[in-house]
C-alpha cells in the first residue's frame, strides 16, 4: 500500500499545530501571570491587602482589620467595631464556605476589587453576596 502523504508534509503539519498549541498556551500563561503581578498600568491583579481584609472581616477579627486601615480617630474605631458586632449577630451561625476574586481595577494608588462571597446558614442554605473594595495606598477605606 503506497502512502497518499509523503512524510515530509505530515511532519510540516505536526510541527505548525504543536507550535500554534505551545504558543496558544504559553501566551495564556504569561498573560495570566503579568496580570496577577499587575505589572502594566491599569492591570486588574488582586491586591494581596484586600484579600486578607475579606479574610479577616469573614473571620470576625476586627482587631486585625484596623492593621489593613488608615489610621481613624476613637469615634470611628468604636462605630466600626459596633457595626462589626450588630454585623457578626446577624450573622449567627452563618459560615462563610468561599471567596471569589470577581475582578478590579487600579489607577495610580486607588484600587476597587471586588468578591463574591459565599456562606451557609444554619438552616443549610446557600447564599451568595457581592463585595466591594476600595483601596487607596494598599489601606482599605470603603466596603460596600
């Protein structure tokens, strides 16, 4: 039986499509990666700061989300930890299950990250609530 295709065309072919596969690959890396280090201007890399404020505020440790603050007078410490207290008893026997990194944007030293947030009630429930970060200098200032 002859061969339809001489070898040196099934090679050629072999070697654009695992070319055209590495590259496609590779390029989706370091794509990926340059946008996570957040090296180009207006990158969209998650700021390692807003990760832990949501962590914390998860975990109902005020103490350590005034670390992740700009520095506030008394008055405002003591209307953040009232709001954290009314927020954790409404929460009651809610346990957060999973944060996700929806996306955000940087310019400069302002930052807006935002998360999708899920937990489980104590009746067995799952719900999923939006959150809001803004960041200046690496210090969050709002959650909404």
């Amino acid at each position: 039986m002859r061969k339809l295709v001489p070898p040196i065309v099934v090679s050629s072919i072999t070697i654009v499509l695992v070319g055209a596969l590495v590259g496609y690959v590779g390029t989706a890396a370091v794509g990926t990666f340059v946008t996570d280090l957040g090296v180009l201007p207006g990158s969209t890399g998650e700021q390692p700061a807003a990760r832990q404020f949501v962590v914390k505020m998860l975990e109902h440790k005020t103490d350590q989300l005034q670390q992740l603050r700009p520095q506030q007078d008394v008055l405002s410490r003591a209307l953040e930890q009232q709001t954290a207290e009314n927020q954790r008893q409404q929460a009651g026997g809610s346990k957060p299950v999973s944060v996700t990194y929806l996306g955000g944007a940087s310019s400069g030293r302002f930052s807006v990250q935002m998360y999708a947030v899920e937990v489980k009630t104590p009746n067995g429930r799952t719900q999923f609530f939006p959150l809001a970060l803004t960041l200046v200098s690496g210090k969050v200032v709002r959650v909404d």
